[in-house]
C-alpha cells in the first residue's frame, strides 16, 4: 500500500486519529492514538519515483513512542506500517514524523 502513497493520499486525513500498537518495557502492548496534523511534500516527482514527502503526528504527552517502525491502523486507509520518529514534546503532547523518499 505505501509504495504508491503521496502527500496527496494522506492530505484527506489530516485531522484524523490513527491508532499505534505499541510495547511498553513491561511488554505489555498499548494502543496509542496519533493526530495526523499535516502531510507536505518535500520535492517534486521525478520520472522514476513519487515526490518525498512528510506525515506530521501528534500524540498524548503521557505514552510517547520510541522511534521505530509500528503498526498503524486508520479507519479509511486500513493497516500499514510506518517508521515513526518523535520529533518534540511540548504542553500539547508528543509531535512525531514519519518521511518518505
């Protein structure tokens, strides 16, 4: 599925919760909720492959993800995985950022 993604495809959802599985250190799993707060495209397409771009998250300040690749689910967009990088945290929670070349 995320290999014919663009900007243009995760636009829509801005705004929209994903739910993350994640391990905690006790190995317990938890499913942590992310707002896709943007998606911005980073260059231009080229003829061989799509244009970079960049999904920006935002999750609660009490259960932050370490950088990894997780699983994600959405309600329109269905299944996928995406490495996940945390960016900052701020009195809003958490701000990650998954990039794609």
């Amino acid at each position: 599925m995320l290999e014919a993604c663009t900007a243009d495809t995760f636009a829509p959802h801005v705004g929209s919760e994903f739910a993350v599985r994640a391990v905690d250190q006790e190995g317990i799993e938890h499913v942590v909720p992310l707002v896709l707060e943007r998606s911005e495209p980073l260059g231009e397409p080229t003829e061989d492959a799509r244009a970079p771009f960049t999904l920006e998250f935002r999750g609660p300040g009490d259960r932050i993800l370490h950088q990894a690749t997780l699983p994600f689910s959405h309600a329109v967009l269905g299944d996928f995985a995406l490495f996940l990088v945390p960016s900052a945290q701020d009195a809003s929670g958490m701000a990650y950022v998954a990039t794609f070349n």
